[in-house]
C-alpha cells in the first residue's frame, strides 16, 4: 500500500514538473513573441487615441472600454483560431502570409512619414476638433476603430506565431492567448492613461498649489509632444520590424537571398570595427539595415500603389 501510494506521489510529480516545463515553455515563447511584435504594439497604442478626439471627457474611458472588447474578439474568436488552422495544416503559408504582414507594415510607415512631411492625402485638416455627443456618431467610431484593430492584430499574432514555429500546437494556443490579453490590456491601458492625461493636467493646474500648477501645465501642454514622438517612434517602429520580417522571409527565396546575406555581411563588419560592445553594433547594423529596406519598400508599395490609381479607369456615372 506505502509503495503505491509513493509511485503515485512519485507520478504527481513527474506530471507537475512536466506541467511547469509547460509553462515556462508558454512563457518564454509568449515573451518573445511580443517582444517581436513591438513595432505593432507601438503603432496600436499610437493610432487609438484618434478614434476617441472630439468625444466629451466623461465618454473617453466607456469608447476605448468597448474597442479593448472588441480588440479582444478580434484576437481571441476570429484570428486566433485561423492561425492555428494555418500552423496546423498548412504551415508553408505562414512565412509568405508573414512576409505579406510585413510588406503592409513596411506600406504604412511609409505611408504616415509622408503624411507627417505633409505628402499624405490622410487625416482631417489642421483645427480643434468639436465635442460630439452622439450614440451614432460613437457607435460609428468603435466600429472604425474595432476594424482597424483587426489588421493591426493580425499583424501582432502573425508575427507572435512566426517565433513559435518549433512549439507544439498547444503551446502556440496557450502563447497566442496571452499574447492576446497582454497586448490588449497593454495597449488599451495605456492608451486610457494617455488620453485622459490632460484632465488630470488641467485639475492639477486649477489647484491652489504652485507645484501641482506647473505639473499640470506641463502635461497639458506637453502631451501633444508625446503624441507626436510616439507617433515617429510607431513609424520607425514598423519599417524596423516589417522590413527585418521581409529580409528573413527573403533567405528563403533564391533570387532574393543577397539581401539578407547582405545585412549579415554589414552586421559583421559592424561587429569587427567596434572597440566595445560588438554584439550590440552587429544588431544596430541589421536594425538600421531592416528599417531602411522597411522605408525603401514602402515607399515602392506607395508609388506602385499611387501608379496604379493614376491608370485606373474612372468609374462612369449614370
């Protein structure tokens, strides 16, 4: 009876260590899947805050409560399981739908830098917006903002799942799920902390304090500054990512492989001419080497994109 109940013990525990290998598996790999899919994230938090310009205070928190449910539905009941589909019975499309997800990237970093030097056919013109305080007019905007959530998720799990190729099926789920509710609880977090940053600044300057007035103009005349470099910072971002995506998409593709070799060649050279620290200037080099190639992209997905409107016939009106 001792010993059977000392092999089941035994057993319990062989099943607990197995279990936390799991787990740190999950962990490690949903680490390094966010991580790689940083340059999205950057860009999700830096186009949310439009979405709710122009809406009265009291009606900021309850819009981006609701996108964050939508971002949620998108991850978790539409992509999710798509991707998992893909990995599990037809994973040779996952590089070319990767190398797609990046090639868009690279289109809208291009895209917003000529927006931002005034090049762009995006975006209202300059002005306050004017509170509105209609159920329509919110409705309308959640949607907008819950449909481009959806392609900024798939980007983020299409890259997270491009750094789990060699997990298990079950690992890949239980990675995409936190991916899902860690990027989503990330971004929405602090976009509410964003957005609402200049209330706080405009109480903290109505204060009788000398200290809590200047804090408070300081954030208010401040968080436009910090908009504006989360916005390069989003731009940067997703060139450096979609590019570095493409480049190891290319190492695959024969014609194409020059350009990665290429990178790893500049990467080196970086390495062999720094006095200190040469493993942080080979990824320097092939950071730098992944954006421009990013930007370089872009720019040629824009052109063919501006070609290809120029010699569209124009709908005829009847």
């Amino acid at each position: 009876m001792a010993s059977g109940l000392f092999a089941l013990l035994d057993d319990v525990a062989i099943i607990a260590k197995l279990a936390a290998a799991s787990i740190d598996d999950v962990a490690a790999a949903s680490a390094r899947a966010t991580t790689k899919a940083a340059g999205v994230v950057i860009d999700d938090a830096a186009v949310t805050p439009r979405f709710v310009t122009g809406f009265t205070p009291d009606r900021e928190l309850p819009l981006i409560w609701r996108i964050a449910k939508g971002s949620l539905r998108n991850k978790l009941l539409i992509l999710m399981p798509g991707f998992l589909l893909l990995a599990a019975f037809l994973p040779q499309a996952l590089t070319p739908l990767l190398m797609l997800g990046g090639a868009y990237l690279c289109f809208e970093a291009a895209e917003k830098l000529l927006e931002k030097l005034g090049l762009g056919h995006h975006g209202p013109a300059g002005g306050r917006p004017t509170l509105v305080d209609s159920a329509a007019h919110e409705q309308a905007m959640v949607a907008g903002a819950v449909r481009t959530d959806l392609i900024l998720s798939a980007e983020i799990l299409a890259i997270a799942l491009g750094q789990l190729d060699q997990q298990s099926l079950g690992v890949k789920a239980a990675s995409l799920a936190i991916v899902s509710l860690a990027v989503t609880a990330g971004v929405y977090g602090f976009v509410a902390i964003l957005v609402k940053m200049d209330d706080v600044g405009l109480r903290l300057a109505a204060t009788g304090h000398a200290a809590g007035r200047s804090v408070g103009r300081l954030l208010v005349h401040g968080m436009p500054a910090v908009l504006g470099f989360l916005s390069a910072l989003g731009i940067a971002a997703m060139a450096w990512v979609g590019g570095g995506i493409v480049v190891h998409g290319l190492e695959r593709a024969g014609p194409f492989v020059a350009i990665p070799h290429l990178q790893h060649e500049l990467a080196h050279a970086a390495a062999a001419a720094a006095p200190v620290a040469p493993a942080v200037s080979a990824w320097v080099a092939g950071a730098m080497f992944s954006g421009l190639f990013g930007l370089v992209l872009g720019l040629a997905v824009v052109a063919a994109l501006a070609g290809f409107r120029a010699v569209r016939p124009a709908p005829t009106t009847h």
